[in-house]
C-alpha cells in the first residue's frame, strides 16, 4: 500500500502533500520518508546570537 499512497502523493501539489500530512501519523511518516521524491519544501533555520551574528542551524 505505501508504494501506491506515495504514487498518488506524486501528482499533488506540494501545499496539498503538505496538508496531507496532517492526516495521520501514517501518512505523515511515510511522506517524511519519502521526502526525497515528493516536492516539498525544504526547512532553512537561522539563529540569531547575542553579538547580532547569524548562523544556519
């Protein structure tokens, strides 16, 4: 079943597989672990330290 739900995943959109993962924990694992062949988009986290100096978390 997993090869067919992340086939189906395939032709969504990517706010639609985003949504999707709110679904259940199911869908929301096997869309993490599919991660690498679903459109979604990627997370880029920036911390900001005492001296104002950024730096890619």
């Amino acid at each position: 079943m997993n090869d067919v739900v992340k086939e189906v995943f395939k032709f969504l959109p990517r706010n639609e597989i985003e949504k999707s993962q709110l679904v259940s924990r199911y869908w929301k694992n096997l869309i993490v672990l599919s991660s690498d062949e679903l459109p979604l988009r990627s997370l880029c986290v920036w911390a900001c330290t005492y001296d104002d100096s950024y730096y890619f978390m």
